[in-house]
C-alpha cells in the first residue's frame, strides 16, 4: 500500500502502513527487512545510511554535497535509522557484514551486543562451477564472445553505489586486447556507457536483469564489483560459488570472506 509518487512518499508511507498494520494485531515478534517506526528485529539489509551518505560524499562535487544533506528523502531515512538504533525499542540489529556493525556503531549510540552480524547465504544447487561445461560455449556464442577473449562481468543495480563508473573508466588501462565488459543491471546506461572510449564502447554489453544470471557466471572469466558503498553484495556470492575470481573493494562487505590474491582481489578504492 506504499505511495510510490517519489522515494520519499514510499519510504514514509510503507513505514507508515506496515506500522499501522502490526500494531492492529498480536504479534509475538516483529521483523522487519526495511526502516519502519516500530520493530523488534531489525535487518540492515541496506547497511547504515549515514555512512553512504558520507562515502557518497567523498566523489562529489561541492554544490551535490549541499544539496544531498538537505534532500527530504535521505532526512527521512536517517530519521528512521537514528529511532531504530537509538531509541531502544528494536531489541535487535542485524548486520549483514562485520563493516555494517562497525558502520551502526560508528555513527549511532548503542550496545554493541544489539548488533549481531548473520552474513547472507547462496543457492549452491543454483550457482556452481559445474555450470560452466553447460552454459560457457552458448553464452558466450549468443554474446559473440570469442573464447580467447577475457570476459569480465558486472551484476548490479543503482551503479553510482556499486561503482559502475569506475570499472567503466578502468578499461582503458586495461594490458590485455582481447577483453569485452558485460554489464547486467537496471539503470541510466546512456550516462554510464558515456564514460568509455567509442573505441571501448564497441567491447561492451549492456542488458536488463534477467532470471538466469547463473549462466552468464558460467560464461565470465571474472567478476568485478568496484563498490563505493556495499552492504555484502551477493552478486560477489553468487561469482565465488560459480567459481569465479572477483574484484571488489574494501567498500564492500563481502570483502571480508575474500583472501586477496586467492579468491579475488580487495581494492582500497574504486
């Protein structure tokens, strides 16, 4: 029943109404995976706003800084986020990686033992190295990918936050000739696809989500993620288990299940 007008009516409203709704009936425990005014479990699925808010801040320029501490949507979600960490009510906070606790702690004022970190899971059945003897050669064949040639994929949605410009930007130092960039995910392609080279633009793929990513890990080489701000990242989940080597940042909560080097690599910065 969220109002979806703008990010500001949705977050207020579905806050609202899901409040509203567990309070009319009796409950024993009530979680939530999203900021509301009244919950006893929280999951901080998309981490600390606050420290996104500052990362963000780091790789802008001085007149967007002014006006994102100003913008009435991220005041609202911080107001959210102070009640659920300060206020007592939330019993518990889950953190999806050790940066997240660390980040909640950081910048808000309660008990480190509300905050227990339970990392996020992935489907082995679904994502494993096997799938590549099925999907490699008819993946790639559909993308006119050559197998001599590197394939690197990124999967994600809401580029600014996981870094989409940076690994655009990076290919032109790339040593290897034969590379070609796939991109998955939701978002301004044009504005993004503007900051390659036309000369690099022709080695790069854009396409929508679709249902069965898992044949696209089987087809890459390896897998890269540059966050500027990442709560986990499952899409750095579902690479490992397909058997792909990734490359994140320190950014990133996954980060700190990778052994730099053997798994991946763990950049400072995008």
């Amino acid at each position: 029943r969220a109002v979806k007008r703008n990010s500001f009516l949705r977050v207020l409203s579905f806050a609202w109404f899901a409040t509203r709704s567990t309070r009319s009936g009796s409950f024993d425990i009530v979680q939530s995976h999203e900021r509301t005014w009244s919950q006893d479990v929280y999951r901080a699925g998309d981490g600390c706003h606050r420290e996104w808010l500052e990362r963000r801040s780091c790789y802008l320029p001085i007149m967007k800084k002014f006006f994102l501490r100003f913008n009435l949507f991220h005041q609202l979600v911080l107001m959210l986020e102070k009640r659920i960490f300060e206020n007592g009510e939330c019993k518990k906070i889950i953190a999806i990686s050790k940066m997240v606790k660390r980040d909640i702690l950081k910048h808000y004022q309660l008990p480190e033992e509300r905050v227990e970190v339970v990392y996020n899971g992935v489907n082995l059945e679904r994502f494993n190295p096997s799938n590549r003897k099925s999907f490699r050669f008819e993946i790639r064949k559909q993308l006119k990918i050559s197998d001599k040639e590197v394939m690197i994929l990124f999967v994600g949605s809401g580029f600014e936050r996981k870094g989409l410009e940076y690994l655009i930007k990076s290919v032109q130092y790339m040593k290897q000739k034969d590379w070609r960039l796939v991109l998955v995910g939701k978002g301004r392609w044009k504005k993004y696809l503007g900051f390659a080279s036309n000369e690099n633009r022709k080695k790069i793929t854009n396409m929508e989500p679709i249902d069965a990513i898992e044949k696209l890990y089987a087809a890459a080489d390896f897998f890269a993620l540059p966050s500027v701000y990442e709560p986990f990242g499952n899409a750095n989940l579902e690479a490992l288990a397909s058997g792909l080597p990734i490359i994140t940042t320190r950014n990133c909560g996954a980060s700190e299940i990778i052994k730099s080097k053997k798994e991946g690599i763990v950049l400072e910065e995008p």
